[in-house]
C-alpha cells in the first residue's frame, strides 16, 4: 500500500474534535518550521580562526591588498589585479623582496623562507643566516627563474614592479606571485604575511608598534610645521644625479620626515636644476653601508665630505646650512622606515625631536627583527 494512502485510512478513523487537534498541531508545527529556516543562521566552521573573519579581513585590507575568507583554511587575495586563492597556513615561501624576508623574521615566520633576492645575501648584518638561503635573483631585473622551480615554493612575494614578468614566468608551474612594493600599504602586507602563516597576533604587534611610531612622527611635525625642500640621491655608489622617485622607499621616508622633495620621479637630473630647487636638505641614500665595519664611520662622513666638495652641491642652502644626512637604502624599506624618519627629523629639529635612532633600532632588533646585529654606525650627518 502506497504511504498516503495508509495516512488517509487512518484520519478517517479519527473523530471529528480529534481531526480538528490534529490539524491545529500540524499547523503550529508548519509555522514553527517556517520561523526556523527564516531565521536560521548558519554556523562558522568551528575550526576557522578569528583571522578569517569578514571584518577583521576588510580592517587590513588596502588597494592590492583586498583579502577575502573562503573556509577556516583559505583565503582569497586580490593582488595587483589578480585573485588569488591560498591556504592557511602556507607552506615554503620564496621571498624576493627584502621588505618580505624583513617582515616574515619580524614576525617569526622566518622558518617558511626558502629563498630570497640577491640583495638579501650582501645583508648578514641585517638578516643573519638569512643571507645565506639560495638567492633567486641578482640585480633588479635578472632573476633565476630555473631555481624558483626547484625550491618548490608555495608562493613567491616579489617587488611590484617586476610583478608581471615573474607571473608569466610561474604560471606554467601553478606557483603564485604576490608582489608588495613601496607605496602600498605596509600595514596590509605586514597583517597578510601573518595570515598566511599563522602568526597574526605577532604580525598585529608589530603593526601597533609602528602605530606608536607613526603617532610620534605627527606629533613631532605638528610642533614644526616646516616642509624644508629635499634633494633625495637615490644611491650616491651609483651617481650623485640619480635621484630617488615617488615609487621609491627613500622617497616615502623623506616625506614621512615631513620633506618636500625636490624631484617626483626616479630619474637622472641635470646639475643644473638641483641648484634652481636649491635644497635646505640633501639626503644621501647608500645600500652598502656596513654599520659593523671597522671603517663604517669614515665610510659614512667620507661621503658628506664628497658631497661638500662637490662644486654644485656645495653652493646649495644644505651644504651651508649642514644639512647632509646619509641613510643606509636597506633601512628604508619596511619597518624601519619609519625609524630613519625620526633620525631625519632630530637631524634637522634637534630641539624639538629628541630622540635616538640607534636606541630605537635596538629596540626593533630585539624585539621583532632578531637576526639583526644592534650597535654600529647605522646613520651620519654634518
């Protein structure tokens, strides 16, 4: 007998005041049915971590770094036009960007390193054993893809500048390229290499220290309120001409500094107009300065007394005034930017901005970026 069939033989045997309970319980349970699966709200996987919460990802999510969760396990970025889906937490990661390596040690997730760029290796003092790993680039643009493939990485971090080659070049191999470069948002990059490796509450630690710092460089500004003109030498090793452009990181930590630079663009300029801008401050980027070294010192002033016997740069208002400083490029790049910046600003305002750099990095050393030897002569001016 067919199912139906059976329950309508069985409600004709029913009396009429039992029919008329039947139906109004049947009812009473439709409409608690309906309410439940209006109002049913479906449950996040019991395994996902806080981190891949909606708000918590949309907090820290920045131009090119848009971060959307899709389970407890992976997320999906939106990186310089491109999504791209990624498990958590990651496994090898090929870091060729130093601000990348910096981070990832900054945050104890050094351990998922397996390569780096070749900069990178010329930094012991900064990266420790780090430098050490297979380098996977030398130069700005030549880069061993052939090695990439054989680390095996989960995802390669590369500069944005370069990002599009390195995509074309892995895609064959299914190895994503997530690129960072200097005028994205740090705070972005610092929270998604946290995410993807596990380490969000150290990555969330480091960002509220650079929160400290970034409160100091306002506060310090707001009692000078001067925007001096800057001319920024991208890297005196190469040429005294070449300056340091909006896309650059000497660039962001001079304007950080409150500076007005002389040049928007990386470029080399003509003698000339230095002197028509005519700075009252000359910042000297050099990426080979080692602090530890026995000659650092000389090393660092050999280059103001260069820049003072220069027969252009010594008619500028900088050179009169005293105003060179010499910062290393490496300690431009991520976290520490935001230090060189109040070295710049004590520099040039020592009455108002009292504080020591060197202090200040030691601090950074030991407490997040702990491969990195304190002390030496990181800084110079005159």
């Amino acid at each position: 007998m067919h199912p139906t069939s059976m329950h309508g033989q069985e409600l004709r045997g029913l009396s009429r005041t039992q029919l008329v309970v039947v139906t109004v319980l049947v009812l009473v349970l439709a409409a608690a049915a309906v309410y439940l699966i209006i109002h049913h709200k479906p449950k996040a996987p019991t395994g996902a971590p806080a981190t891949t919460s909606v708000n918590e990802l949309n907090a820290y999510s920045s131009p090119n770094f848009v971060m959307y969760p899709v389970n407890a396990n992976t997320i999906i970025i939106n990186n310089y036009g491109e999504n791209i889906t990624l498990r958590i937490p990651t496994g090898k990661i090929v870091a060729m960007n130093t601000v990348a390596l910096q981070v990832l040690i900054d945050i104890g997730a050094g351990n998922h390193v397996v390569g780096v760029e070749g900069y990178a290796t010329k930094l012991p003092w900064l990266f420790g054993n780090y430098s050490n790993l297979p380098a996977v680039s030398s130069g700005m643009w030549s880069i061993n893809y052939e090695e990439i493939v054989n680390l095996k990485p989960d995802i390669v971090i590369t500069w944005s500048y370069i990002l599009p080659q390195v995509r074309q070049k892995l895609q064959a191999f299914n190895i994503p390229a997530i690129a960072w470069g200097p005028t994205d948002n740090l705070t972005s990059f610092i929270y998604f290499l946290g995410l993807i490796t596990n380490h969000t509450d150290k990555a969330t630690h480091l960002i509220n220290w650079l929160s400290g710092l970034k409160r100091e460089l306002k506060t310090y500004q707001s009692q000078i309120n001067q925007h001096p003109r800057a001319y920024i030498i991208f890297a005196w090793d190469y040429s005294p001409w070449f300056v340091a452009g909006n896309n650059s990181d000497p660039y962001r930590v001079a304007v950080l500094a409150g500076l007005q630079p002389c040049f928007n663009k990386s470029m080399q300029v003509q003698p000339e107009s230095v002197l028509q801008c005519n700075p009252s401050v000359i910042i000297v980027t050099t990426w080979y300065l080692n602090p530890h070294s026995p000659n650092a010192t000389t090393y660092c002033e050999g280059i103001i007394n260069s820049v003072r016997s220069n027969p252009v740069l010594n008619q500028t208002a900088a050179v009169k005034e005293g105003n060179i400083i010499v910062i290393p490029g490496y300690l431009t790049e991520g976290p520490p930017g935001y230090i060189t910046a109040l070295y710049i600003d004590s520099v040039l305002w020592p009455n108002v901005v009292r504080v020591n750099a060197t202090e200040l990095l030691n601090q950074y050393f030991s407490e997040f970026l702990t491969t990195a030897e304190p002390g030496g002569t990181w800084f110079c001016s005159g």
